[in-house]
C-alpha cells in the first residue's frame, strides 16, 4: 500500500512533532519521492540557497488496514537517520538511508480512530553514518527520496527479504538452485503447513517445483530450505543475452495460501584472472563501464522508480557492459534494469575517504549486511565493494568476511587510488579483487608492484568539462573542452583495452553530479551526460569504440558566423570502417578507421550550409547531418515519454531547443524557458523553479504526473521566441 502522497513536511526541527495530536497543518504537504535538498542543491552561488544539513519532519494518517493483520512500514531508502513514531510511541531508529528498513507498526495501532505516522529525517553530519565524511565529492541529500509504504500481510508470512536465493553451481549442462526461506509465526499458537515453490522460465514455463513441509513455533521465525531439481540446460544471463527465471514462493497454512511472494534470478558463473582480466560464462570478456550517482538536477537524489531504468538504457545504449554504482547502493529498480538488459554491476557500501572508528565499523556491517540481503538475487551483480579510496587492514578483513558469510558466491573489490599505500597496510591482498582509481600512466609499474593480484579498474579519467583554461590563460570554448574530454577519455579506454590482465574500466563517471565539495561545487561536471541526461559528445565517442550497432556522429554543430572560408577542424565519431565527409555536397574524402580508434577527422574551409557524414559498412551506409542555424525563432519541445501512469509519482523528462524560422537547432541560443501545464503535474527546475535555462540551445525539465487520468498540455515559451507545446496522456 504506497504512502506516496499526503505528507505533512517541516524542514526545520520541532520538539513535539513526535506526539500525535501535534497540529501540522500549517505545514508544507509533500508527495514522495521527496528530497529536502532538491532546490538547494547544483546552485551556483555559494550560500544561496543554504544546502540544508539537519533535522525535518514527515507526518500523515495511515489509512485503515484489515483487522488481524500484520502491518510494516517498508522505505526503500530515507537520508540518512530517521526515527519513527506511530501515535506518540517511538518504533525505532534507523541508520544508512541506502539499504531501506522494513519495521513492524502493528503494536502500535489503534483499532479505533486515526493513526498517526511521524518520521523524524535529518542529513545532518555523522561521523560514525556511512559515508562519515562531511563533504565527500557527492551531495547527501536528504528525506524520503524513495518509495515508501506499508506492507499487510496475515501473522503467518514471509518476511521482508524473506527469499534467499542462490546458484552455487551453474555450467552450460546444468545449474543448481539453493532456496530457503524464511517463515515468519507472529501468531500466539504454532503454525504448520507447507512452502510450495515453482521456478519460472521468461516466457512463464515451469522449469522445476519443490516443497517442504513446517512448524514455526508462535512468536519466532523458522529458515525453510526447499529442495529443488537442478535445471538442465539453463539459458545463461550475459550482457548479450540477459536471460532472466523467476521463482514464485506459497506459503500453506493447511490448504489455505497465506502469503505469497515472487523475485527473479538468473544463472551465469564467473571469474578473475590475474593474467586474463575477466570470464563470464566460461568466456573472456572485457569490462566497459561508467560510475553512476542518483541525483538529477532540480529532483536532488529523489529519482523515482521509473526514471531508474532511464539511465540503464542510456549505458547500455553507449555499448557499456558495466556499472559500478558509486558510492553506495543504488535503487532496487535500477538493479532490476540491470538485470533486464544485461549491465554487469559492482555495488558497494556507502564510502568516500573516509573510516571512523567502532561506531562507523557496526554501521558499515550492518549495510554490508542488508545490502546482500536485499541484493543477492540479482544476476547481473557480480561484485561486492568494501570502500572506496580509503583503507584500514582490519575494516577490510572485518567487511570481507561479512560479504563472504552473506555470500560467498560473489567476489569481492575496493576501489584504491594509493595501491602503494594499500600494499604496505596489506589491504591490497584482503578482497578477491583489488580497485585502481585512475594511476593510468603508471599501470605496469602497478602490476610489478602488485604481482598475483587480481586487477581491474574502478574510475578512471575525471575529464571536468567545466572551466579549464589553456596554456596562454584564456578560458576553453564549450567545444573546445568536449574535445579535450574525448581525446582523455580515449586515450585512457586505450589503455585498458591494450593489457588483457586487466579486467575492465569504469570512466569517472556516467553524468554531471551535484556537490558541495570545494574543488568542484555546485556541479561535478566530469560526466558524458550533463547533470540533466543530456549527452556530450563523449558520450557518442564511447557508443562508437564499445557499441557493437553501425555508428556515426559529428562532434560538433556547423554554426560559425563571421569565419567564412576559414580552415575548421570537423570530427566524426564513428565505428564505420570508412567515413567520407560531404559539405554542401562536396566530397572531403574518405577516411579508413584505424583498428584502434573511433575518430576521423578533416580540415575544411567554413562555408554556411549542410555538412554530411557517411559511415559505409558492409551492410549499408550511415549518415549524420548539421545544417547552418539562422537567427532563433521558435522552441522545439518534445517529452522522454507518450504517456505516464496518473499516479502523482513517475517522471518524464521534457526537452527544449531553440531552433530558427526552419526547425534547425540554434547552439548559441542561450534562453530562460518558462513551463507550464494544463491538467496537472509539477514540474522540478533549479531552484525549484519551473524553468530551466539552455546551454548550447537545449534545456531540460523534469516532469511529475497528476493523479488524475486524462490528457496535459506542457507549454514551453521565452522571450522573443514562439512558444510550443507537447501533449502527454496520464493513464
């Protein structure tokens, strides 16, 4: 039962906010997703507003739930301390905000009357809270910035988590399926039945069944194991071919079903070699990632579940295999899309430079702990991370052998950026795989230093498209810094690709990031996409070394008043194996693509016009075009999605160009686009405004729906251009 709307919010602190008969009506009301930080954060003037680190307040009425059952509140993640009352009594504390928590309210319902829920959430700096440090290079935005709500069960059920699923031996032949599960008696007598399991291929055949008789004394919970056959010839999960099973769990008291609960799994096995780099499925293959934050500007971290498998796809389009998920556990739906479209994944515990004492140990436990717990089933997780840039030979062998205990399954990783350092405490020989962040010059020296150890790469580059200046003090033009961040971040991926006993590369990182760490605040911008998705051109460059798919991109726009018949360097992106470049229907030439790079390049004199890339491969040519821009005219707008479930909760992205009297986008264009919406919905700017501003002639919003069905109208309009409207059905 989602807890999605209705929320009364504070962001300040109130001593009695606790109590149930406390008067919040003054209150701001809030939907959830929510973060408190989403309008004070990726701001560009320091101060303003303040990036709030503190206590707040959510309260609401539960709605009624069925006398006799078992109500818990289950949050997929709150930042990062929150206590918990039901009518003036304290349920409990929970500290992490990334793994989510699941407690019991039953006791403290009242079968008559209202019942009310108050949370008490703060940000506020604890050294002994994972990531511990202060200001770490990401923002630690706070509130219920992921789904909440209650789940009702009877006293007899499987709990929160509840399926422990794993696959210990998987070849082509066979694979074996190891099942327990957890049967919980919250009744006041014994319970005895039967746990019914059927195993699920993709197209819903069953593929094996088991059963097991139980008796669960009253008050206590009993682990189940059922036995299952093993499955012949299981279809291997891979990034070409992510084959997904699902295992659907009854739980029988006598005849009658109870509860009910369903996840989905997948078979693959895989290892580390210290002089091959990485097999999956008995295969060498290399990884190619990015490190992915969560947050997004104008929503803060508050991404809901929809909006998560939006950046898989925009990995896996760029031709990654993996992710890491940097630096804490990610949305339970993003890992679901990981599974679904075969993205590879190193999740890890909350981390950045920093290890306090005993406090932050039991802490860092603890989500290794519930991070497995919630995780474990996913296939496409291969990888669990101790920490990253920082180490302590005790804390290491303490999380290791944590991770190992929940699952022993899995490999293990951290993400060193002073393997010199790691090597004289002896962290470097505690995980079954050790981490370099960046030290690309030096990699050989590494592996001679680090003989025996298993490799691969954990960030690399950090190519800040932000200010840079050159050599002479004068600031980089915008294409100037995309150019420099292709040419970094390819000859890096060059890198790797040359020394097979690596296992992969993960590029630092995915998109622009918000941050109030100094060197970079407000925006970490050493993303290929911008803080809003919006792809740069290295974003096309990596599509065309690691995507297998025929492509072509020019680099640039062909927009350049006042340098008429001047020379200008034209850059395609490509993994055609020619191109040949066309202005204004004149022939350039075409280029052979070296073996080893994904980057063609021509001098041309500047003449207004069209400018035209073919790519010729076996099976067709390819072709990509920039048209000279007139004067700005009108916006263009169009949305990420045709339609949105009407539930006040699930974004699209809404795009704005400014484009001239012809349609061609203006890349000089710089605008203030106001938004606006007929029929609903909320829209999430910086500030928390309903505007954004473009760059390079394009601008992005966020969207949320309304809860009531029909069609809206979104309108876009500036100053001195044509306004533009896209409509969007709400179902």
């Amino acid at each position: 039962m989602p807890l999605a709307h209705g929320w009364k919010f504070l962001r300040d602190e109130c001593s009695h906010a606790w109590k149930a008969e406390f008067d919040d009506s003054l209150w701001e009301t809030v939907s959830v997703p929510h973060s408190f930080n989403a309008a004070d954060t990726f701001v560009p003037e320091p101060g303003y507003p303040d990036y709030y680190r503190g206590g707040t307040w959510y309260r609401r009425i539960l709605p009624r739930t069925p006398a006799g059952a078992r109500v818990e509140l289950t949050a997929l993640g709150v930042f990062s301390v929150t206590d918990v009352w039901v009518n003036g009594k304290h349920v409990g504390k929970f500290m992490g905000g990334y793994t989510g928590f699941c407690t019991n309210l039953t006791p403290y319902l009242k079968r008559a009357g209202e019942n009310v829920l108050a949370l008490r959430v703060t940000n506020q700096h604890n050294p002994d809270v994972l990531p511990g440090l202060d200001f770490p290079d990401y923002n630690l935005y706070g509130g219920i910035y992921r789904e909440i709500g209650l789940s009702i069960t009877a006293p007899l059920h499987i709990p929160d988590r509840g399926i422990v699923l794993t696959t210990p031996r998987v070849s082509r032949e066979s694979a074996a399926i190891h099942l327990n599960v957890r049967v919980a008696n919250d009744q006041k007598r014994s319970a005895s039945g039967t746990v019914v399991v059927d195993v699920k291929s993709r197209g819903g055949r069953v593929v094996a069944r088991g059963k097991q008789r139980y008796v669960v004394a009253a008050h206590t919970e009993r682990l189940v194991t059922i036995p299952l056959p093993q499955i012949s010839q299981p279809k291997l999960w891979s990034p070409d071919s992510p084959a997904l099973y699902s295992v659907h769990v009854k739980l029988l008291e006598g005849d009658e079903v109870v509860d009910a609960q369903s996840l989905r799994f997948g078979f693959r096995w895989f290892r580390f070699d210290a002089d091959k780099g990485f097999f999956l499925n008995g295969r060498h293959l290399k990884l190619h990632g990015v490190n992915r934050h969560q947050d997004f500007a104008g929503l803060g971290n508050a991404l809901p579940a929809n909006f998560q498998a939006h950046d898989v796809k925009l990995i896996k389009e760029m031709g990654a295999n993996f992710v890491r998920c940097s630096h804490y556990p990610m949305h339970p739906a993003f890992l679901d899309a990981c599974d679904e479209m075969g993205v590879i994944v190193l999740e890890e515990i909350a981390s950045w430079q920093w290890i306090g004492g005993s406090r932050f140990t039991e802490n860092a436990i603890a989500m290794m702990r519930e991070m497995i717990a919630r995780d474990r089933h996913h296939p496409s997780i291969i990888l669990w991370g101790l920490l990253n840039e920082g180490r302590s030979s005790d804390l290491f062998r303490t999380l290791n052998a944590t991770a190992k205990q929940a699952d022993p399954w899995r490999a293990t990783i951290y993400a060193d950026n002073e393997p010199e350092e790691g090597l004289e405490l002896g962290t470097v020989f505690v995980p079954d795989v050790l981490g370099l962040n960046y030290k690309v010059p030096h990699l050989d020296e590494l592996r001679a230093i680090l003989k025996g150890i298993k490799l691969s790469n954990t960030e690399h580059t950090n190519a800040n498209t932000g200010e840079r200046r050159k050599t002479d003090g004068t600031l980089f033009s915008d294409e100037e810094s995309q150019i420099w961040q292709i040419e970094r971040i390819l000859h890096d991926i060059a890198e790797f690709e040359k020394r097979e006993w690596i296992a992969g590369n993960a590029l630092w990182c995915m998109h622009d990031y918000g941050t109030e760490y100094a060197v970079s605040r407000p925006i970490q911008k050493s993303g290929v996409f911008d803080a809003w998705r919006i792809p740069k051109a290295a974003a096309y460059a990596i599509r065309a070394w690691w995507s297998k798919e025929p492509f072509v991109r020019i680099a640039e726009h062909w927009t350049y008043p006042g340098t008429e018949g001047s020379p200008r360097k034209v850059i395609v992106l490509s993994n055609c194996e020619s191109v040949e470049l066309l202005v204004n229907g004149r022939s350039f030439g075409s280029r052979a693509r070296d073996p080893h790079a994904y980057w063609f390049e021509w001098e041309v004199p500047y003449s207004p016009g069209e400018i035209v890339a073919v790519g010729h491969t076996p099976s067709g040519d390819l072709r990509d075009l920039r048209r000279t821009a007139g004067t700005p005219s009108a916006i263009a707008i169009e949305t990420l999605d045709r339609s949105l479930p009407a539930n006040g909760t699930d974004i699209t992205l809404v795009t704005v160009t400014v484009v001239d009297a012809h349609g061609t986008p203006v890349p000089s264009a710089e605008a203030e686009v106001r938004f606006s919406v007929s029929g609903g919905g909320t829209f999430f700017g910086l500030y928390g405004n309903a505007s954004v501003s473009t760059r390079s002639g394009v601008g992005r919003i966020a969207y949320r729906s309304a809860q009531k069905k029909g069609t809206v109208r979104i309108t876009a309009s500036a100053d001195g251009l044509a306004p533009a409207s896209v409509e969007l059905k709400l179902i």
